[in-house]
C-alpha cells in the first residue's frame, strides 16, 4: 500500500535509487478535522488515524486538530478518542503507550465555524503547531460537519488565509477533504465546487467516498485489467444483465435529520453506487494515472442513458421501510424514527434499472438496488452471464425446459469480501445430474493479513497527494445530472400524487414494485 | 542397498483431530497424497462443535534442510509463514546417520482461526518428507509429485554449505531460491555456487518456465534498510544531500559485528562479511567503480576502486556483538569530497528503533559523529526475523537484477581476496 519502485527518472539521477522500493512517505502536516465531536471522527477518522500511525505510515512531524463546538480540552478530547478507539476499532491492538505517543499530537479547539475569530484561533494554532510538530505548514482540512456548513467553513477558511490556491508541487500546501454528500442537487453541487473552487485548485480537492477505499471496490480493476480471461467476456455478447445491491439491516439510526433531507437516492445511489456501476463499465485506462483512471471513470457515466421525468416511473422504484422484524426483533417503521415527519415521503429503499448506452453495453441492463432495513446487511456486484447457447442438457432432472441457469460472477464487498464464480458441473453418480457450485476467494481466507480500513487508504493517499481514489468534479457533476430528473419527477409526484408509504415492511427486501421492475425485464433479483 | 519406504495399512495416520490440531501423523510414503485427501474429507464432514474448516493454498514452499534437529523450529517457522501466506509445506530433510537408508513422510494441517465469531478455521497443510541416508534424486521424487500444480513454487535452502549439485534435482521446478549466507562461513564458496545457480537456471527458465526463476539471499533483505538509508541520504527530497555527491565519494567504512565469544579478537572476517560485502557489491556495481586491490587481516577487509581516476578505499571492519549482532551491519560513514566535503553516518546499535543517518559538512565531515549535525533521519530497521524476511520473499517476488550484480561483485572482491593470499 505504502511504496513504490522509484522511477527511471529519479534513478537516473541517483543510481542507488534502482529497484528500490521506496515508501510513499507523506509530506509533514497538520490534519484539521471540523466536526470532530461527530461520530465519523470517533468511529472512522481516529482509528485510520492511528492505524496509519502503527503502521508508520504517517510522517514523523504531524499534528491533529479536532474543531467543533462542543467545549473540551486537548487532554479531554484525547481521552474521548483513546476511549472511542477502544470501543470502535477493535481489529486495531491498543495499547496505552503507543496511543499516548499519538495522542501527543492530537490537539481540540472549541470553534464556530461562522465566526472569523475562531477561526482565526485555528489559524494561529496552526501556526503553533507548525514550530512545535514541524508540520510546515501543510494543512489538511476535513469537512466531517453537516453538509449545510461547507460553503461558510471554505469561505472562513479563506478569509483567515487558510485555504488558497497552490500549484502542483508547491509547499506549503493546504488541501480539503469534503465527505458526501458534495450538494444536494446539480445547482447546489455547481455552487459548492464554485465556491470551493475560489480557493483551492482542483488538485487540492479530495472528495471521499469511502466506497472507492474498500479493498474489493480496488480489486474490481484489477479483476478486470490484470487478467486476461474476463475482459474478453466483460461487454454486451456474453454478459446478460448487473445487479448491483446494498443492503442494510440498519435503520436510520439517529441521523433521522440528515435521512430526511437527503433520502437513499442522494444518500447511496448518486454516489457509493454510481461508483460502483463506473467501475464495472469503464474502459481499460491508459495508465494507472489518477487522471487516467478518472476520465473513463466519467466517461461510462456520460453514457447512462439519460431518465427524463416521464420515464422516471418504468425505470425506478421507491419505498418507505415500515415496522417489521430484523434478527428477531421488533423495529418501528421510519415514519415512526427519531426525529422522522410521521408524514414523510422520503426514500429509504431505491431499485433502478440503468443502460449505459455505448458499445461494450449496448442494451445490457445494470439493475441497481439500496435500501435499508433490509433481510440482510450485504453490498455486492453481479455479473451474470449469458447461458450456454444450446439447451444439451434439457432433458436433465431439475433442468427444465428453461435450460441451464447462467454462470455468475459476483464481487462481494461486504460484509465478506471476496469474488465468486458460479458455474455447473456434474454431480459425481451413474446418473447425468448437473450441480452448480460457487468457487470462492475471500480475502479473510486468502490473506492472513489485515485489510486496512477504507478511511486508512483513502486518508493516506490524500496525505500523500494521490487523488485516484477521490471524485472528480466533473464525475459528481454526471452522477447528478443523472439523479436530477428522478428527483424532480419524485417531486411533481409527492404534491400530485403521494406515495403510498410505507411500502415494504422492514425485515424483507423491499417493495413489490422492486421484483416487479426487473420482473418487466425477465429477471428476478438474486437470492442473497 | 534398497531404499526403506515406511508403509502402513489404512486407516490414514492418525485422527482427523490430531491432524487439524497440527501434530504430525506418520503417513505411508507412496500414498501421502491420498491420505491427505482422507483426512481433508473426514474434516470437511466433521461437525456438531468442532468448527468448520476451509482449506487454503496460493503456493508451495519447500524447506529444504540436513540438519536433524531442525524439525521443531522449522515447523514453528512455516506455522508463522502460513498465517500471511496460505501454502502447502513441504519439509523436505535430508539426514545422515548410520542406519539404512530409508524415506518416511507425515502430514499436519496448519490452521487458525478467522475471526473468534464464526470459529471457521483456515487451514493449510504441511508434509515433512524425511530421507535418511538417501541422495537428493530418491527425496526429490517424493518432494516433486506433491507440489501442487500451477502454483508458485518457492524453495528455501536451509542447509549449508550451498550445493548446486544438491540442487540439481529440485532446480527444474523452482520459481524462486531462498538461501542465506549468513549460514555460511565460506564466503567465496558460497557465492560462486550461488552465481552458478543464477546463471545456470536462468538459461533452463528461458525456455522452459513462465515465471522467471529468482533467486534471493536473506541477508542481502536483512540490508534492505541500511540500502535505503544509504540510498536516501543522496536523495533530497529525504535528506539535505543532492545525488551530486555520490561522484565525489572516496571512502566507505563498514563495521560488522562479531560473534559473540569471539569479541577477543579470535574471529575471522570470513562468512562474518557476507552482508557487509553484499552492500559493496552493491554500491561499486551500481556506481561503476573498479576493484583494484583487496587485503585482509583477522578481522578487517580493505578494498581499493577506482572511478575514473579517482581512488575509493572501502573497509571492512569487526566491532564487539554489543554494537552489531553477529554478521550484521553495525554502521556505514561514507565520505565524499564533491562538490564539497560531506560525511555520513548511518548507525545502529542494538535496541535502537531503527537506522540513524546523520550527515556532516566541511570540518566538521572529518570528526563524524562529534561534531553539529547538518541533518538527520531516522529509518525504519525492517524486522530481522527469520520468518519476517521471509515473509518478505513471498511477497516481492521477481527477478533482481541488482542482486546479482551485487554478488557477481562480491565474488571479484572474494577472488581477488583470495590470490592475494590473505583469504
């Protein structure tokens, strides 16, 4: 994860540089979390943090500074953290010696991020940090708070002179990383990366989606690209149709407010699945380059045949979790959720059915379902083939004159992460009987060693200026000219005609209308 | 004399408990693999409390070793291997003793669990093939067949002295060599059959493998940091040095550590320098210098090259086991007079964290360590683990053209060494 062979250009300057493998070593830095009373910093940033720290691949000189506006002090803040290590990373070993080294670098500022004052407290302790960490003034500014805050932290940034444009290359360097959701819609997406844009150049924009650190999202290219026998397969000739599913047992825990403006559509498909669906459909990139990588990324979503609204319903299926059971026990319906409208409209559940209208895809429907509250919490990709082209085995037991089921290929990611590949073979007898069977990689099996958290690769890529794992803004910008016209149509329709929600008790794998959708298209949705 | 081949009615050796446990079970000879395959059937079908059990192989690994007792720390070892990378074990020892000759096998799996919830446990196997007073064609036989097709195979030679008539017969098969010089006390003897071998299977490999054979010796790994820290010093983006100086460097200044009840000065350079020399193949084959002259004496090597015109003096030098662990690198100064006078040091002592690198400017170049620092760094030490290094191999594999470079000047300075008559 953390090294690479130098290049022919720095050996040629240094021979004794040949074949090594050098370790991408971050820049020293100051890491600024804003929102860090949030449960992102306690669950996911701390421990890639530290995690990173174990396994020495932060800098020597680094500094972490935790901002929101709860009052605390460094020492209470370390310690809420140690605690919060304890309880949420329990793949990472603690141990109280090591943590009280990091934590010497782990600093809070109490802060309103409207108020210039504040931030003009950050900026000094920056400049604080700078002498006693020797971070050099590189900042790294993560925006962990409510969406709605984005635009003023920027603008407070700037006007303390912490955010400005700089080259590629040029030190000091400030950087910002911007969680989803990046807008609301395409007018509010344009209108953050304006601001955004006014002062950090495109290069210092890291837009995470942490989707792109798992290691089997990683794994699809290099399953499609380092062999050689599945992209002869991987176009329109053999390949009958995608699922692509997430599900969560989870409700909408207590982040009933943010669900409430933001609903399964903006909150999983526009991003995390979008992604998911660019990775299988791209063209082989130039290159590994960040750039490379990202052109065809945003180049298959450009060819997502465009919804307008009055296709919106043949196309895409919602629907509201009512009460029901998950692992044996009673859970209430989302209208009945903490801080939910007992009157609301929003989405939890979104099925679609997508075609990227391009050569490799011409006419093979990618089905693409999210939801919550679902039978199971399992997020996977399936490639189904087409079948065998002529029936032989038809008159087989349990064939049937449908023939043979299809082969297919399914990456798993999560929760056990893997690929498999289905595909028949005889069963062992004096009769003619077919079995399919599933040969199975998981990475938990195959490789005894830990996979890193996706906030670790991705925290760690950022340090080291790597933004092939980020969203680009044109790659944004194509997901939600996509998700505008479901939106609006979901929009004109809750006035004209509202939904009858809730439409799926939780506990099941969503509304009707869902198996009906792809049901149109004669298939049915995985057994998962 | 014919060949004693241990035999046995079924059922396969030992429980299938036994064998998930990891203890060794005696197995017949002539049908390992079909009583492996028993006892990974009767544990797929076992339930009802015992947890469930997946097999898993990315490659082969055969320890090759003559020492007797090596059984238990060499199974300790692949435990530890199998862990990070899933692989059928192969043991293969080759023992002398006055009995007749005679070739017996057992098997073991070698399991852990994933995670302590769903108790499925991972498991891979490990054969030891032991042949008693048997040459290498009679244990390659049985080695050979169990090598699980179409997977890499990795051999690690723990055995010396190095034999590439030894090898021979395993050679054929091998995708990558793992030896270690720090088991050999002969030097020039060692390295030139380690040249043999890379040369003479690099020709076979051409024509009859898809993985390029490679070979790799532990101690040029256990040099990886102290490369990298020389390597980086000239690197500016680490250190305060631009690679210009590496033009004007005329003296390098290696210490190795002595053995332990040796420190008296009774110890011999020789097999002691084997990683020290490895770095100065390394460093004069890739900056093109030429030997000109070698000399030794008790514990010290002296070398002059020559880099276009100019003189390099490189010494070897033994310090106490206190600051270097036997054969191991205790520091390297390498001083360069251009474009203006440097010196660096790179030290380790026992127990420090990892390598130290200061550099030195002008005056204060001469007096090394007393005077200011111009800059400093620290770099990683990467553990010296058997079993990490290792680990290590298994991970990078590939051709390393430098590697060999290192060793084909390595053995100039040896046979240079030795017609000096002072080896």
């Amino acid at each position: 994860m953390s090294q690479s062979v130098a290049t022919q250009d720095v050996v040629k300057e240094n021979p004794l540089l040949e074949g090594m493998q050098i370790d991408r070593r971050a820049d020293p830095f100051a890491m600024v979390i804003l929102g860090a009373h949030g449960d992102l910093t306690k669950r996911k940033l701390l421990p890639a943090l530290y995690a990173l720290y174990l396994q020495d691949l932060l800098p020597k000189d680094f500094a972490i500074v935790g901002l929101s506006r709860t009052p605390m002090t460094d020492d209470a803040f370390r310690d809420f953290m140690g605690e919060s290590l304890k309880k949420y990373a329990s793949d990472i070993k603690f141990e109280q010696d090591t943590w009280d080294r990091f934590a010497k670098a782990l600093y809070y500022l109490p802060a309103d991020v409207s108020k210039k004052d504040d931030l003009q407290n950050l900026s000094n302790k920056l400049d604080q940090l700078k002498e006693k960490h020797g971070t050099l003034g590189n900042n790294i500014f993560y925006l962990s708070t409510a969406p709605s805050l984005y635009m003023t932290i920027v603008k407070g940034l700037a006007s303390v002179g912490l955010a400005k444009k700089a080259r590629p290359n040029q030190t000091p360097w400030p950087r910002i990383i911007v969680e989803k959701p990046f807008g609301h819609d395409l007018k509010s997406s344009e209108a953050l990366d304006e601001t955004i844009h006014e002062y950090f150049n495109e290069h210092q924009v890291y837009r995470i989606d942490h989707y792109l650190g798992k290691e089997t999202v990683q794994n699809i290219m290099v399953l499609r690209f380092a062999n050689g026998i599945f992209e002869p397969l991987w176009n329109h000739k053999y390949i009958d149709h995608v699922q692509i599913t997430n599900a969560e047992t989870l409700g909408v825990e207590d982040r009933g407010p943010y669900y409430e403006e933001a609903g399964a559509l903006r909150d999983m498909v526009q991003n995390h699945l979008m992604q998911l669906v660019s990775l299988v459909g791209m063209e082989p990139p130039i290159s590994m380059d960040a750039e490379a990588q990202r052109d065809e990324k945003v180049k298959v979503l450009r060819c997502l045949r465009p919804l307008d609204k009055e296709r919106v319903k043949d196309f895409v299926v919602r629907g509201q979790y009512g009460p029901g059971y998950i692992l044996g026990q009673n859970v209430p319906g989302y209208r009945q959720e903490d801080r939910v409208s007992p009157t609301s409209n929003v989405e939890t559940f979104v099925a679609t059915k997508l075609f990227i209208d391009n050569w490799r895809w011409a006419d093979v429907p990618f089905f693409v379902r999210s939801g919550k509250r679902l039978a199971k919490s399992i997020t996977e990709i399936a490639i189904q083939f087409k079948a065998a082209p002529l029936r032989l085995f038809k008159d087989l037991p349990g064939i049937g004159s449908e023939g043979l089921n299809p082969n297919t290929l399914v990456i798993q990611i999560q929760p056990d992460e893997g690929i498999s590949l289905k595909f028949a073979t005889k069963q062992p007898g004096q009769v003619n009987q077919i079995r399919w069977l599933n040969m199975d990689f998981k990475y938990g099996t195959a490789f005894g060693v830990r996979s890193p958290s996706a906030y670790e690769r991705l925290i760690h890529d950022c340090m080291l200026g790597d933004p092939s794992l980020f969203s680009r803004t044109d790659q944004v910008e194509v997901c939600w000219k996509f998700v505008d016209p479901i939106m609006a149509a979901w929009g004109e329709e809750n006035n004209s005609k509202p939904p009858k929600f809730p439409n799926y008790a939780a506990g099941s794998w969503g509304p009707d209308a869902s198996d009906e959708l792809i049901a149109s298209s004669n298939f049915a949705w995985r057994r998962l | 004399m014919s060949t004693q081949t241990t035999t046995r009615e079924q059922p396969a050796g030992g429980s299938t408990e036994q064998f998930l446990s990891g203890k060794l079970a005696q197995v017949d000879i002539k049908k390992i693999e079909k009583e492996l395959k028993e006892l990974w059937r009767s544990a797929a079908q076992t339930d009802g409390g015992v947890a469930s059990v997946t097999r898993a192989c990315v490659m082969n690994l055969i320890l090759y070793s003559e020492d007797q007792d090596t059984e238990q720390s060499a199974s300790d070892l692949l435990d530890d291997i199998m862990l990070r990378h899933p692989c059928r074990a192969i043991l293969a020892l080759s023992t002398k003793s006055s009995g007749n000759p005679s070739l017996e096998a057992w098997v073991a799996a070698r399991c852990h669990l994933t995670d302590s919830k769903s108790m499925k446990q991972i498991c891979c196997e490990q054969i030891t093939v032991r042949g008693d007073n048997v040459n290498n064609d009679e244990l390659s036989s049985v080695v050979l067949p169990l090598v699980i097709s179409d997977l890499p195979l990795f051999m690690w030679w723990r055995a010396a002295p190095l034999s590439h008539e030894k090898l021979k017969p395993f050679l054929g098969w091998i995708d990558r060599m793992i030896v270690d010089s720090s088991c050999d006390r002969d030097s020039l003897q060692f390295f030139s059959e380690l040249l043999n071998i890379m040369n003479g299977q690099a020709q076979v490999q051409s024509v009859a493998h898809e993985i390029p054979f490679s070979c790799i010796d532990l101690n040029w790994r256990r040099s990886v940091s102290w490369r990298e820290s020389v390597a980086l010093a000239f690197d500016q983006r680490h250190s305060a040095l631009s690679p210009d100086y590496l033009a004007g460097i005329n003296n390098v200044e290696i210490s190795y550590g002595l053995p332990d009840d040796e420190k008296n000065g009774e110890a011999s350079w020789k097999g002691l320098t084997n990683q020290a020399l490895l770095i100065v193949g390394w460093i004069s084959s890739t900056l093109g210098w030429r030997l000109q002259k070698a000399a030794a004496d008790k514990q010290r090597v002296d070398l002059s090259f020559d880099s276009s015109g100019s003189k390099i003096s490189v010494s070897l030098v033994g310090v106490p086991s206190d600051q270097a662990g036997e054969g191991d690198i205790g520091s390297i100064l390498i001083r360069s007079e251009r474009p203006e006078k440097v010196s660096i040091v790179a030290t380790q002592h026992k127990g420090m964290p990892g390598i130290g690198v200061t550099c030195y400017r002008g005056d204060q170049a001469d007096r090394n360590q007393s005077g200011q620092a111009n800059c400093t760094s620290l770099f990683e030490l990467d553990e010296v683990a058997e079993s990490r290094l290792i680990d290590k191999e298994l991970e990078i594999p590939g051709v390393e053209p430098i590697f060999k470079r290192a060793v084909v000047s390595a053995v100039e300075i040896l046979k240079l060494l030795q017609s000096s008559g002072k080896s």
